[in-house]
C-alpha cells in the first residue's frame, strides 16, 4: 500500500466519519486510528469549590485553567461590570479593632461550629472568661472535629463566624482581650 492510498484511507475515514480503521493487503497490515473529538471542560460546581481546598495544587491548578473564562473585549468588559457589580457580596464592615485585641485564626478550612453537638450550649460565649487551652469551637474537615484551643486566657470580645458556616484557612475566628 503506498501513501496516496493511505491518504484515500484517511480521507473517506473523515467523510464518513470512521474512528477506526484495520486493513490487510497482500501480506501487509495497516491500523489507523482518528483521534476522538474533544468535549469542552465542563463548567465547574458548586461541589468543585467545597472539595478545592482539599486537592493538591497541582489538581486545582490545572482546574482552575481548564475553567478560566475565555478573554473578553474592552466593550464586552465594560457591559459586563454592572452586573459583576450587582452579584458581588458586600464587604463586611470591620470594626477598628482595639489595639490589645487578638484574634483567632481557623488552622484549616472546614466548617464551624461552636458547641459540641447541635443540642449542646456553645463552647463559649460573647463575654466569656477563657483559660489557655479552653476549647472555643469545632471545625469539622473531612469528617473530623477538631477542636480550636485558646493559646492565651483572656475574655471573648466577639465571635465572627456564624455557626455551621464554612471558613477558610487564616480566617479570623474569634477577638479576645487577653487578660
């Protein structure tokens, strides 16, 4: 078989839209294969961005290129700002914090909770004298419960985060004014 023949192969391959193709002639074997048609990447889920922050860098790296939107005119841009505007969450007013307050930081992402169990009182309280080593909260990841300690005692001057809400690695948890 010579090479026009191959090409005859290959084009009628593509007409009739053949992914495979096996041909013996004369003693000589000849396979060819058209490589499948690739699917867009799949828009990614609410699922995808709880499960995120549990893959290695290099998994939600290469998901978050596969996801990245395509590039937009100047035009495109600008019509495309207020309603980037209007879905956006607000910021959440900070208070100026006073100056011996120390804040405490979640160690990993996962979800909050301050009691123990649904139905149990809250580890502490706006208001509460705390020990160092005093349990504050629960953060749940990959189904353990973690406990959060106090490293210095002091009194609890605010809870930032709502129960049963997820937090990130670094975010601030609680204010308190060390004693």
């Amino acid at each position: 078989m010579n090479l026009d023949q191959i090409k005859e192969l290959i084009a009628l391959m593509r007409k009739h839209r053949i992914s495979e193709i096996d041909l013996e002639q004369k003693g000589s074997k000849i396979r060819i294969v058209a490589e499948p048609a690739r699917a867009p990447a799949p828009e990614p889920s609410a699922a995808d961005a709880r499960v995120a922050p549990y893959l290695p860098d290099a998994v939600t790296s290469a998901a978050n290129r596969a996801a990245a939107p395509a590039p937009m005119s100047a035009a495109a841009q600008e019509a495309a700002k207020p309603a980037q505007t209007s879905l956006s969450t607000p910021e959440p007013t900070k208070e100026a914090p006073s100056t011996n307050l120390t804040e405490v930081k979640s160690p990993m992402p996962g979800t909050f909770y301050r009691a123990p169990a649904p139905d149990a009182p809250p580890y502490v309280d706006v208001g509460s004298v705390i020990k160092k080593d005093t349990v504050l909260c629960i953060i749940e990841a990959m189904k353990l419960m973690n406990e959060i300690k106090a490293e210095t005692p002091g009194h609890v001057v605010k809870i930032l985060v709502e129960n049963g809400h997820p937090v990130e690695y670094g975010q601030p948890l609680f204010l308190l004014e060390p004693v």
